[in-house]
C-alpha cells in the first residue's frame, strides 16, 4: 500500500503542481514534527471496500497557499479556495491509490472534509497506520492513512 500511495502522490503532485518530491518511507508521523508545525492544514477521506479507513493529507497553511496560487494561476487566493484544492488533492490521492492498489478490487470514497488537530488524534485510536512525508522544494507534507482492524 506504501507504494501505491507513493506512486499516487508522485503522480497527482506532479500533475497538478509540477513538484518534484522525494519521499521519506521510515518516518512516523509523530517523529515528523507535521502535527507540530503551526498553521497545519489537514483534509482527510474514509474510504471502504477491500480495505477500510481513513486518508488524511496534511500540508502547512502556507504551502497549501502557494499551491492553490499556482494552481489558480492567481496570486491572492481565498481560504475557501485553499481548502477546496486540499480535500480535491486528498481526493485524488486516495482515488489514485487504491487503482494503483489493486485495479479489480472496488473501494468506496467518502467526501474530503477539513479536519482539527484534535480529530486528527481521534482517528489515530489504533488500527494499523501507514505514514510518508514528502519533501518538496517549497517545504514538507504528510499522508497519513489508518487501516480499521
């Protein structure tokens, strides 16, 4: 599932932003320092199927605003535009990664919503979890993905 997620952000990013990424694949998210870094902005996706459980992509406020600026193709941006370009980003990304998972398998997308730190700690109640931060030139992001039991 790493790969797939890796692969998938590698190719919406890419896409969408024309950022070249690396990827850190040992890092947890807490050793991250992401839930830390103020103006964190988080958007996370329930998904079920094959597999059930949350995505969340996390990027700091003033990256998100960068990228939606630069997606806009305008340079004053709206938080209302912020917040759509990181749930249809979260969107995509899960969307991508469960085709790359497994093509023949079908999995259900919820809606992208905007999350708090604190909801972000109620997701994390155990299950397995899978983490990558991504490096950027512009700065570090997360994808963070819980698995139900």
């Amino acid at each position: 599932m790493k790969k797939a997620m890796q692969a998938s952000i590698s190719e919406v990013l890419g896409t969408m932003f024309y950022m070249p990424l690396e990827f850190e694949t040992q890092e947890s998210l807490e050793h991250s320092g992401l839930l830390k870094t103020p103006g964190m902005q988080m958007a996370s996706l329930g998904f079920k199927g094959a597999l059930s459980g949350t995505l969340v992509f996390l990027v700091p406020r003033d990256l998100l605003q960068a990228m939606t600026a630069d997606f806009m193709g305008e340079r004053v941006v709206s938080a209302e535009q912020m917040a759509g370009t990181l749930k249809e980003i979260a969107n995509m990304v899960a969307g991508n990664t469960f085709s790359t998972y497994d093509s023949a398998k079908e999995f259900c997308l919820g809606i992208p919503e905007l999350i708090t730190p604190s909801r972000m700690a109620s997701l994390r109640s155990g299950g397995k979890e899978i983490f990558l931060l991504v490096e950027s030139v512009e700065g570090s992001m997360g994808v963070w993905m819980g698995l139900d039991s």
